[in-house]
C-alpha cells in the first residue's frame, strides 16, 4: 500500500459519552478531518450536524461509502463492535476500536481476519498505555533496572451506582458488554499489566456481583501465572464506594514501581536507590466517573495510529495486541464459571 500523503477524513460510529474524546483529538490533530458520523441517536446526531458541520447518517452502511471517509471510529457499546467493523473493513477503511475489541476472543479474531484480508489498518484504544509514567515504567523494565520481573498486581477499586447501569441497558448486560467490571473498567490497568509483565500462561479466577441488579459481574478476583514464571494478580470492582484510583505494582528482583492514577509514587531500584518520584500533574480517573478522564491520552494514540496509517506500518495496540486482554478476562470468567484453572493459548 502507498504511504498516504493527503489528510484523513475520520468518521464516527455511535456518539456516546466516549465520542468526545475522538471528536476532540480529531479536530486537533493535524493531518486528519472529522467529516462523517452515524448514530442511531437522531438528536444526537443533528446536534453533531449543527456544531461541526459534518454529514451524518441513521445507517452507519451509508457513512461507508462516503468518499472522504478514510478511517472509522468505533464507539459503539462493547458487544457491537464487530459488525460495523466489518463493514469498515468491507469499504476500505481503517479501523480504530475503542476498548475492549471486542466482548469475545472469537468475535475480536473475525475483525482482525476481515481488516487484514482488506488489507487496512485496525487499531484499539489502550490511551493509558500513553501516559508518560507508564512509559517510564516500560522503558525501566526493557532497560533491566527492576532486574527479573516476579509479581505483577493490578487493583481498580472503582464504583459505579445503579443508576450508572440503569441509564444504557447494555451496561453490565452479558451480551452488550460482555460481563462488567473487569472488561469494561478494569480493563485498561490489566491491559497495561499484561504489556509489562508478557504473556500470560494460566489464570485462576473469582466473579461475584455483589451490589448491583446487573447479569455481569461488579467483583473480579484473578490469579495469573506470566509465561515468563512470575505471578501476577488482578482486582477489579464497581462496588468499592466511593472509589479509588487504579494502581499498577511491578515488582522485580531489584526494584518495584507502583502506578497509582496514571502518576509514579513508588520506585525503588537496588542499582539506583530510591529514585525521585515524578512531577507529572495526578490526571483524573474514572474510579467514580466515567467522563472524569483526560481526552489527551486519546489525542496521544490517535496521533500515533495516524501516523503509522499514512506511513503504512502497524499501529502499536492493533488488534491483536488489543485482543490480549480480552483473552485474560474470557480465561478469568471460564475460571469463575467452572472453578477450575484455565490455560491460555497463545
């Protein structure tokens, strides 16, 4: 494919809460236009018309064919993702997937195979994965000073209320969002646990809902065994009032650093001492609202998947580095089911 010189012409599908933050980046980025959007929301939509001029459809097949559609955006609720996808692939466009992939492994591996055979670029939304102390943590491990990775914990202790359920019959619902607070909140920390820690072997897992009315679940308990031999936990939950901020441990032979609200406030190394902690401003969570969250890490990825469209090279979280979560919390809720360890193949 040639590399791509002119601007790309973004459109979007579903306009939900987590379409602003795409809107937003598009429209201040360079080297890419926000020119179509489809909802099934028709004041949503003709809002949208009004305040940024753009053509909108009812039908999201009818976007496809607009020709200065080059990517989609997919915000649609987790358990419909595929379709529209698929119809993106269909088209010729690139594909950007807000998290999870999708709500199954199977379902995740038809979008991977259908923009391949399409031969277009598919992307899915990690943004925590652009955090700088993140990426600190990241280079820290490559660069050996945590020396031998042995335990990796990722907690999201975060609340929603009923009402947070009741306002969109997909959430929490097993077929709209796949389970709830492991794979719809938790997770973008798993997602950042697994990227450091490497593939996982088995898991060993716990589900419970304990405060809500809903079919998923709002407690998730999770032992993990890394290829690599080093252990791992997960916690995830909606239920803890009235909410905390996530937090990532990395622990090696010879140093740790704990994540907490996207801000380094532990790092200790053998090599070099306890080293100072970061000065970057503590970025809001979503531990108790949603809408709480920063667009800019959104802006950030965007920007990076943009330039790997028009250079034709793999975006960093493509769809099967995207999948890999989906994996762990499909073996995490296998396990819950029939209590028994389940082995992950990779």
């Amino acid at each position: 494919m040639t590399p791509i010189q002119k601007p790309l012409g973004f459109g979007i599908i579903g306009l939900g809460n987590i379409a602003g933050h795409h809107i937003k980046s598009i429209l201040e980025l360079q080297n890419c236009k926000f020119v179509a959007a489809s909802s099934r929301n028709k004041e949503r939509l003709n809002q949208l018309e009004e305040q940024y001029k753009v053509d909108t459809y009812a039908d999201y097949h009818q976007m496809m064919v607009h020709p200065e559609v080059d990517v989609v955006c997919i915000c649609t609720p987790s358990g419909f993702h595929l379709e529209p996808a698929l119809a993106a692939a269909g088209a010729g466009k690139h594909v950007i997937v807000e998290k999870p992939l999708e709500i199954s492994v199977e379902r995740g591996l038809q979008m991977i195979q259908a923009c391949e055979e399409a031969n277009v670029k598919l992307a899915c939304i990690f943004q925590n994965r652009y955090s700088p102390d993140y990426q600190k943590i990241c280079d820290a491990v490559k660069g050996g000073e945590l020396g031998k990775l042995v335990l990796g914990n990722a907690y999201i202790k975060w609340f929603r209320d009923q009402q947070y359920y009741d306002a969109a019959d997909w959430r929490g619902s097993l077929s709209g969002d796949g389970g709830a607070a492991l794979i719809n909140q938790s997770i973008h920390t798993i997602d950042l646990l697994l990227n450091v820690m490497g593939p996982v072997r088995s898991v060993f897992g716990k589900t419970k809902t304990m405060t809500h009315d809903i079919d998923g679940e709002d407690l998730g308990l999770a032992i993990l065994e890394f290829e690599s031999g080093a252990l791992g936990t997960v916690e995830g939950s909606t239920s803890i009032y009235k909410g905390y901020p996530e937090k990532l441990e990395i622990h090696g032979s010879q140093g740790n650093i704990i994540l907490e609200g996207g801000k380094i406030v532990e790092w200790n190394s053998e090599t070099a001492g306890n080293l100072p902690m970061s000065e970057t401003e503590t970025s809001p969570t979503g531990s108790s609202d949603p809408m709480a969250i920063d667009y800019r890490l959104h802006k950030s990825q965007i920007s990076e998947i943009i330039q790997h469209i028009c250079e034709d090279e793999e975006p960093i979280v493509n769809g099967k580095e995207g999948l890999k979560s989906v994996a762990v919390i499909e073996a995490i809720y296998e396990s819950a089911r029939t209590g028994k360890q389940v082995f992950i193949d990779q």
